[in-house]
C-alpha cells in the first residue's frame, strides 16, 4: 500500500462524518449512474476514483465495471480506505485495489486506465493541473475523465428568503477562500481540459432543489449544520448565528412550503484523443 502525508477532510472522518457521505451518496446515486453509462464506463474496464472517501462512489463504480474490471480507489485519509477495504472484503468485492496516496502524486502507468472518476474533489486540490496531466497520462486513448463539481456553490438559497440562512452561506463562501483549492473549480475545467490534451465530450449543469423533508434537503441541512459548527470552532461563524441557524432550519423543516437550492453542480464527461 502507497503510503503519503495524511491532509484532513474538510469535515473530519469521524463515524457520524462517514455515515453522512454514505447518506450524501444516495442523493447522488442515480446521477451518478447516469453520467458512468453516458462515458461508456462498462464491464471490464480499469477506473480510477480519485479521492474516493469511505468508498460510496468506489462501490458503485465495482458494480459498473463488474468481476473482469478494476477499481483503483485512492484518498489521503487513512481512516477512509481503511473503511473501504472493510466494506469491500464485507460485500465479497474483489475488484478494488484501496491506497492511501494525494491526488497529486498518482504515479500510475502511463495508459493503464480506461476512465477516472471524481466527484467533489478539485475544490480542495492546491494544484489541480497535476492532476489532470496524471489522469492525462495514465488514460488509455479514447479514455474518458469523468467527473462532478461544482460549478456556482453560492447558488444555494433557501425560499422564502431569509438573512440568517444567506449569513450562514457566506460564512461557508469565505471560508472556501481561506482554502488551498477553488470551490467553483467546474468553471476552470474546459481551459483545464485544453492544456492537458482532453476533449469536452459533454458539460452539462446539474441545479437541483427540494422541499423539507426530501434527500436534497437532507443532505444540505446535514452537511450545513456540521460545517457550521466547525466554522464555530474556528472562530469563523458566530455561536449566536450558528444558534439561530440551527432554529431556523428545524422551523423551515417542520414546516411545508420551504424550498432550498442547492449549489449547482457540472457533471462533465472528458475524453482522451484515440
């Protein structure tokens, strides 16, 4: 096992962490799906998952590329492939190889991969080129970089408006501007592409919504309240506002006529000249 300095997540890799990405996961799931079929990903094929956390997205992509196929999973945090090989050896799957290695030191063979994956992972990345030039490297001709990030985060809103939740989202914006990576980071993508020597295949924008009680509002309302608290931790959000936050969202979620959009995101399909 590849072995290198292990960076911390954006939210920890504590267990209540853990099972949050596998509830994320299920929001994402059939989307997920979708954009693998559109790149061709198929039976037999060797993909990469890079930054692939406790392994949602590396589970799905074993299944995609079945018993004849291979997954490469590869994440910073320790505790995450650890958590996937677990799950792995638990299900009977054989077909992912789990490393502990950055993103930014792949050291894969030269054309060795049909497809990578990411989902999530560029916004946190100092040197996002590295990567594409790995990935670039390491694909065969005609392989596809697949991949889902964010494209305008600050799209969220909550409807009817409210103060307290627009305070909230800038705090997380500010936040992102003290990190090594750009959370918008789709919007650099096709220039990205250029420089590596990948083809826009397809650029298509994911804006989704929902309603209390709905995935998507779960899913938001759960990441939120935790980053919020850490930001608290850090000094970065205020206790009173994180207060009135957390009542305002346990308000909007008993109620019925709430709706909150999430961040946009572009699910991007990249293809290595054959």
């Amino acid at each position: 096992m590849h072995h290198e300095p292990q960076a911390e997540y954006i939210l920890g890799v504590d267990s209540n962490e853990l099972e949050r990405l596998w509830s994320q996961h299920r929001v994402w799931e059939d989307e997920m799906r979708a954009l693998l079929s559109r790149a061709g990903l198929a039976s037999g094929h060797v993909v990469l998952d890079l930054g692939c956390g406790p392994g949602t997205t590396s589970l799905e992509l074993a299944r995609c590329v079945g018993s004849r196929g291979k997954v490469l999973a590869v994440d910073e945090s320790r505790a995450c492939i650890h958590t996937l090989s677990a799950e792995a050896q638990r299900l009977g799957l054989d077909n992912i190889e789990a490393s502990i290695r950055s993103v930014e030191k792949l050291a894969l063979e030269p054309e060795s991969l049909d497809a990578a994956y990411g989902r999530w992972i560029l916004s946190w990345v100092a040197d996002v080129p590295a990567v594409f030039e790995q990935v670039t490297c390491a694909l065969r001709p005609g392989g596809a970089y697949i991949m889902q990030e964010y494209l305008d985060w600050q799209a969220m809103k909550l409807l009817p408006r409210s103060q307290v939740f627009e305070t909230a989202i800038q705090a997380c914006m500010q936040s992102w501007t003290r990190g090594v990576g750009k959370i918008n980071i789709a919007e650099e993508v096709p220039a990205l592409a250029c420089a590596a020597g990948l083809k826009v295949e397809s650029f298509d924008v994911n804006a989704r919504s929902g309603q209390p009680g709905t995935p998507v509002w779960n899913w938001l309302g759960e990441f939120l309240q935790s980053y919020l608290a850490r930001l608290v931790r850090q000094g970065a959000f205020g206790q009173s506002d994180h207060e009135a936050f957390c009542s305002e969202w346990s308000e909007r979620t008993q109620g019925s006529d709430s709706v909150i959009i999430a961040p946009v995101v572009a699910d991007v399909v990249l293809r290595r000249p054959g």
